[in-house]
C-alpha cells in the first residue's frame, strides 16, 4: 500500500504539462495555427536538458483541443491546474525554470480565467 505521508509522491509523475496542438480544419483560430508545436518541443527539449524528465518528476504531453483557444496557444500545468499562454522559446524556458523546476508560477504568462474559445 502506498505511503501516505506528507512528502511520498502522490501519482506517478509530480507535474504534467499538457500542450494543445489542435488544429482546426474549419480554418478557424487554433492553437497549431501559433506555433504550439514550436512550444510543446521546447519544452520537451529543455525538460530532458534539466533532468527533470521520468517518474517522480516531469511529463509533457501533447493533447487534443482545451476549449481556450481565444488564449492560444496554450498549456496547462498539473496538478496546479495553471493555464499558460506563450510565443516564444523565452516563454517556455521560463515556465520550466520557474514552474516545472521550482515550483514557481509565471504570473506574466498566466491565461485569464475568462478566456476561452
């Protein structure tokens, strides 16, 4: 039986980010359209870079439409559940040196909460 003690890990992984790469072929607005691609291997790039990578620790994924694409494009970090937006790779780098590593979240990069699609 796992432990319950205040510091054992509660799942498998201590964070996960989630990066939209929907793209819509209506041709309306969509995450893929802003370079969410881009984002998502940085961010993979610099997460194995840090060692942050494997059980216990980070995983990055890629997922389907978040139903914020206003924001795009977007990311959301758990268990935190914090949504991010970004545009470039010094985005990125931030939200992993400051939130995936340290716990810190970027409060400039934050989604508001009433955007959506």
């Amino acid at each position: 039986m796992p432990s319950s003690t205040p510091d054992a890990p509660r799942g498998y992984y201590e964070r996960h980010i989630f990066f939209c790469l929907n793209e819509r072929k209506s041709g309306e607005d969509s995450c893929a359209l802003h370079n969410a691609q881009a984002g998502f291997d940085r961010c993979k790039a610099k997460v194995k870079e840090a060692g942050l990578a494997g059980q216990g620790k980070v995983r990055v994924n890629k997922a389907g439409c978040l139903d914020r694409c206003a924001g795009g494009p977007v990311a959301v970090v758990y268990p935190e559940a914090v949504w991010y937006t970004f545009v470039d790779a010094d985005d990125i780098d931030e939200i992993v040196d400051s939130h995936l590593k340290q716990g810190k979240v970027v409060d400039r990069l934050v989604l508001p909460p009433d955007v959506g699609r």
